[in-house]
C-alpha cells in the first residue's frame, strides 16, 4: 500500500449519470412500434447489431442511434414503415435528447467530498454536443479540475491526457462502469482503475474477453465506497 493518487478520472454515462435506462426505453418503444412487422427479439437484435455497426459510421450517441433505429425500422418492415413510423422514432429522440440529467446515488457528495483533496478529471465519450449538454445539466462542471470529450477510450488517447497535463500515470486512478473503456485501457498503460459496474450496461462495453485475466483493478458498487477505498490505498487506514 502507500499509494499516492494525485489525480481521479472519472466516466460519466452510467458513473456519475443515468444513460442507458433512456436507450433501454426507446429500445422498448421502437419494439411496440414494429410489433406489427416483426418479433421483439428480432428487433432487438437487428437494432444492437446495426447500433454497433454504426459506431464506426456515425461515433456514438443518440444521434447515431436514431439513424440506427430508422434503418431497422425500414429494414424490418421491408421497407413499409412510413411517415408516421419515422415521425415516432424521432420523437423518442427528442424525448432522449431533452430529458433531464439524473445523477447516480451518492455522487453529488462524493464528488464534493474528493474535490478538495484531489484533482478531478472527467472523461466523456460520445457526441460532444450531447455531452457538452449533460455535462451543463447535471451541475457538476465546478467538481472538475478537467473536463475531457473524446471519441473513444483507447490506451494512447489516456497517454495523450498525461502528456497534455503533465500527470504520472502512477498517480491516476479512472473510476467507471465499463471494463473495455474506463479499467482495461488506464490499466494497461500503468494507471489504476476503480470499477463500478452498472446494472444496465451496454454489452459493448463489458465485453473484453480475456483482456482483463490477471489484471490488478478495483471493484466498488457504489461510489460512495470511493473515499474509503482511496484512504486503504494511501496506506492511513
Ligand atoms: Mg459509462
């Protein structure tokens, strides 16, 4: 023990934030609505498969879902979803799109709490324009030393935030909920990682099969364990 973290990133969709309980609905929806074409496990599948296909296409987001929700939608119905299918699935868009920011249980005080002692830095992927939205609502921007967009969590964009603000990777712990984006990438480049898993996370995310075998990372369930946590690591517990 005796480890000295300096700074703590933090994922935001599904760690500090609800998220994937607003796909999960438009999900249900988009099954309601093509239940006249075709079976809901049909759907469901050709929707996750198109979803991951685009990610390459379109990045993420509720932007690249929708076209992704439209194109299963013509898909399934052979072409004869119309207007008024269309018409509903950019409804459940909007309703994504506006729907208010709700923090996860704990993480207003946690944050307050770790702010004084640590430098915090959020890392976001997605649609800047989403998150940038988010971010804004959720009241949580004056926690953060850095807040940091970026279009996918690889081991080298993690490099490229050390470089940026001069941070030993030693000295950084990444907190979030999933394994391929947030723990395996920090760890592999000699950071240290806090796993929080969430109930609903996309398969996407948790998916990294072997990767992780052998590999030294934390689990918690819920970030208010986090201060405890911090203080058995720094070795004064
Ligand atoms: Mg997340």
């Amino acid at each position: 023990l005796g480890i000295k973290i300096e700074t703590i990133g933090f994922d935001a969709d599904d760690t500090l934030w609800l998220n994937e309980t607003l796909y999960l609905q438009a999900k249900q929806d988009l099954i309601t609505l093509l239940s006249p074409y075709q079976e809901p496990e049909l759907i469901e599948s050709y929707l996750d498969k198109t979803e991951l296909s685009n990610i390459r296409v379109y990045g993420y987001g509720i932007k690249s879902f929708t076209l992704s929700m439209i194109e299963t939608a013509l898909e399934l119905s052979h072409g004869t979803a119309g207007a008024d299918e269309i018409q509903q699935v950019i409804s459940f868009a909007r309703r994504m799109l506006s729907s208010d920011v709700q923090l996860l249980e704990g993480v207003q005080e946690t944050l307050a709490r770790l702010a004084i002692e640590y430098d915090l830095m959020m890392i976001t992927k997605g649609d800047l324009f989403e998150q940038e939205r988010k971010v804004e609502r959720s009241g949580l921007a004056k926690y953060f030393k850095y807040i940091e967009y970026v279009g996918e969590k690889t081991p080298h964009r993690y490099q490229t935030l050390f470089v940026k603000y001069a941070l030993d990777p030693a000295g950084f712990l990444m907190v979030g909920n999933s394994l391929r984006s947030d723990i395996l990438p920090v760890i592999s480049i000699g950071g240290r990682a806090v796993y929080i898993p969430y109930q609903h996370t996309w398969s996407h995310e948790t998916d990294v099969g072997t990767e992780l075998d052998g590999r030294k990372f934390y689990q918690i369930e819920n970030i208010s364990q986090l201060p405890d946590l911090l203080h058995d690591l720094s070795g004064r517990g």
